[in-house]
C-alpha cells in the first residue's frame, strides 16, 4: 500500500519540526512521478547533499531552504527571552499540550508584557486560539488571527419561545432566505447590499486594500464556512436584567457568528508575511512575527485590523436587519463582542496592545456572548473585570477533536442521534462541526466563573452552517 508520507517519516530521517518540514511535506501532496519509497530516497539524499539538489524541479525549493537555513546564526534572529514571566491559566486541566507549549513561547516574546490562557484553549497558529497577550506598542498578525475581527451578535426578538415551535417552518423559510455560507461565497449584481461601513476612508490606505475593496461588497452580509453559523434559539432569563432592561422569562433569540471574510482573511495573510520579512524571530517563535506600532507598516495593519473589524460587524447588522424585517419582529435587546481582534487598552497601569485570539473581552460591566456548539447551550454573560486574565475569558467551548480526527470518527448516524436528542434542526454542517468535536461548554463555563457571570441561557434549535462544511476563505 502506498501509504502517504507524514511528518513522523520525515523526523526518522533527521528532518526537523519547522519550516523546512513544512515545505517537505508540500511537496509529497503534489504529483512528482515519484512512489512512496523513490520519494523517501529522495527526502533523504537532499538533507544528506542539499546542492546535489538546488536545480532539481520537484526538490529545489526545500534543497535552497536547507541551505539557507544551514547558514543562520542565532545573531541573525530577534532573541526570546529566557526567563518569561508567568502567566495565568484557567481550566488548565483540559488544555491541550499543544496550546500551552505555543503560549510559553508567546510569552517569551521581547515585546511581551502578559499573558492569559482560557479555559476553551487549543492549538493555532502562532498564538494559540483561547491566548491572550499584552504586548508593549507591537501588534502582532498572527496574535489576532486569520479571522479578523471574528464575532458573535445576538439580537432578542419580542416573540415567546412558544410561538416558535409553533412557526417553525416559517423561521426555517427565512434563516435560509436571508443567508448565505460557503467559503469564497458571495453575493452579486441586485443581491449586493450597501453599508456605510463601504465608504471608509480606510479603504484608501494603500492599494493593497483599496483592491480588497469588491471583495469585501461582495461578501458583506454572508457567513462563510468553518465553524461559522446563523442560529435561532430560545433565550431564558432566570432573573430581570436592568441593564439590557428584559424581564425574567424565555425569548426567541437569533446567534450569529462569523468574521470578516475574504477581506480580513486576505489582510492577515499579506500582513503576516511582511512581519515575518521585518522581524526574524527564532524557528520556534517565527508565526508570532510582530509589527511595531510606530511603523509605517504598523499603522497600515492597525488600520486595516480595525477596518475588517468594522466589516465584521457590519456582516453581522445587515443579517441581523434582514431577518428581524422578514420576521417583523421587534428587537428588546442586542449584544455583540468580537474575539479575534487587538484592543488599545490599559492593564497595570500602562497601555498596552492586547491580542484576544478566540478570546471574548470581558472588562467589569461587558456584555459577550459564549456559545457552546450545535446542540450545546450558549451563555449570555456580563465580565467581571479579572485583571490576572487580561479582562478576559473564553469564546467558545472550543475544539477538543482536530477536523480530520472529527471526519475520521463520527458518523452521519451518531451526528443524527444527537440533533434528535436536542431537538435541533441542521441545514447544513460537516462532521467536522459535529458537537461532539467540541469540549464540554459547562466544563469550560465552571473554570471562568472568576472571569463572567452568566446572566441568560441560550439554546439552540434551527442552525445553519456551510452546506459542505467548507473552510473559511
């Protein structure tokens, strides 16, 4: 059996983790004309003599990346330091390897100042999603995310929960009229709708964004793929709730969760790479790459950040504007928060740059959202102001099983049983998304109980995700 050629064949070897492993394996998934054991021959003959290599069509990238990187010095490199200070972890119990091993690092960074890890923490990139860190005038790409400006709003309608399981084929009709899902999906011609966000001024930084510009009309109002989602749900609130001015009781509630799209995905990318250019950091710590902040180009991401933030939020208003006019229904309340974003803010008496990489914010008196998967209740929840997490706490249940490993061991049947057991209704979703790829949500709710109070209960009946379960764009 011709058996795929993985990273643990490439570290027999001698191969290293890294980006030199990264561009090996690259190359296995193209068509090269080469079976398993003539690739294996190979792989080892180019880290053996690299310059037996260097103009060899399939071979001569990693052949020029193993030179190179034969030639760094560690002079060449920014240093980490090696005495980081602590940083706090909550829910620790449950928290990957993985994710603690890449918040070690985080925290070793010359430009950090804290850091704080949340209870749904899992393995990213770069800084880990569930990570929070406080950096000193540095923004750093990959501490915000692909997802720029990723979010969850809630809108509360003035209808019963009754009248919902009485209408439930009329809530259906319009959850799927008034979205769209799939990575790179958009809208066209009649279908496009205009938002002020559109007449930034900020579209006109520089060239680079002012072409995303289409990209972004395009797709404004749509929700991609991932493990993005339009929901309907009943919302209980067990007490009366003064702030938000709601009596105590159940109400149909609308979540919605998803980013910036194409546009914010395209800008952590292009960004990405510039700070790796202008900031050599060591192989372990290279994705945490930073900008600084009096930089030209600093400023060109921070305003590109905070512009794909702004078209989040206005993908989530013309949804939510849709679907409440098609209903006719009344809003009571609404609440929103974003989790893949960086804050201006003031912790310890200083300002400092503060990445919430799938974290919620959650300062005294701040309202968010944390929801648990498909089948799992989410919390309306008001921050408690906790300074030792960065005034933070978790955006999710978050992700106990890797997509693959998801795909690999839940069926359709097993998928099925637990919607029937919840009584929700899918349209849409891989098994990727299934709920039983996530972690406990109460699990992670009790570890924060520091961090948030919960002030209502939502539950899930009518989701809707990409049809194919596809990625983001």
């Amino acid at each position: 059996m011709n058996t795929p050629i993985n990273g643990n064949d490439l570290l027999a070897l001698g191969y290293e983790q890294g980006s030199i492993m990264g561009i090996a394996l690259r190359i296995n998934k193209k068509r090269t004309g080469y079976n398993r054991a003539e690739m294996m021959t190979h792989y080892a003959a180019v880290l053996a003599q690299p310059e037996n290599y260097l103009d060899d069509k399939v071979f001569g990238k990693l052949a020029t990346a193993i030179i190179e990187k034969s030639n760094e010095k560690p002079e060449d490199f920014i240093p980490l330091n090696p005495n980081p200070s602590a940083y706090a972890s909550y829910g620790a119990e449950h928290i990957e390897q993985g994710a603690i091993k890449q918040m070690e690092i985080a925290m070793q960074l010359p430009v950090t100042v804290a850091g704080a890890l949340m209870p749904d923490a899992h393995q990213g990139y770069g800084l880990p999603i569930g990570g929070v860190l406080a950096t000193k005038n540095a923004i750093i790409p990959y501490g915000v995310g692909v997802d720029i400006g990723c979010r969850m709003a809630l809108s509360v309608y003035d209808i019963a929960a009754d009248f919902y399981f009485e209408n439930e084929a009329t809530f259906k009709r319009e959850l799927v009229a008034h979205t769209k899902f799939g990575a790179g999906h958009g809208f066209h011609g009649q279908y496009k709708t205009d938002h002020a966000v559109l007449e930034s001024k900020d579209f006109e930084t520089n060239p680079f964004i002012k072409n995303l510009k289409d990209k972004a009309w395009s797709q404004l109002g749509s929700s991609g793929g991932g493990n993005h989602f339009v929901e309907f749900g009943i919302l209980e609130f067990a007490q009366d709730d003064a702030v938000l001015n709601i009596p105590k009781g159940t109400y149909v509630a609308l979540l919605t969760h998803s980013g910036s799209r194409g546009f914010g995905a395209t800008i952590a990318g292009h960004y990405t790479k510039l700070a790796k250019d202008v900031c050599k950091l060591p192989e372990v710590a290279k994705n945490l790459a930073y900008l600084d902040l009096h930089s030209q180009l600093g400023q060109e991401y921070w305003l590109a950040m905070n512009l794909a933030g702004d078209y989040a939020s206005a993908c989530h208003e013309v949804i939510h504007d849709k679907i409440a006019n098609a209903l006719g229904a009344t809003v009571l309340a609404k609440v929103e928060n974003h989790h893949n974003f960086a804050w201006k803010e003031v912790w310890n008496g200083e300002e400092v740059i503060v990445h919430r990489k799938g974290a919620t914010p959650a300062g005294k008196g701040v309202m968010g959202i944390i929801p648990g998967s498909m089948t799992a209740p989410g919390f309306l929840v008001r921050g408690k102001g906790e300074e030792q997490a960065i005034n933070s706490a978790s955006h999710g249940a978050g992700r106990q099983m890797s997509r693959t490993q998801a795909e690999k061991t839940i069926t359709k049947t097993d998928m099925k049983t637990i919607l029937k057991d919840h009584g929700v209704t899918l349209i849409g979703a891989g098994l990727d998304e299934a709920p039983m790829a996530y972690k406990d949500i109460h699990q992670v709710m009790a570890a924060q109980q520091e961090l948030v109070d919960v002030v209502a209960k939502f539950t899930p009946k009518l989701v809707r995700m990409a049809d194919d379960g596809s990625r983001e764009d």
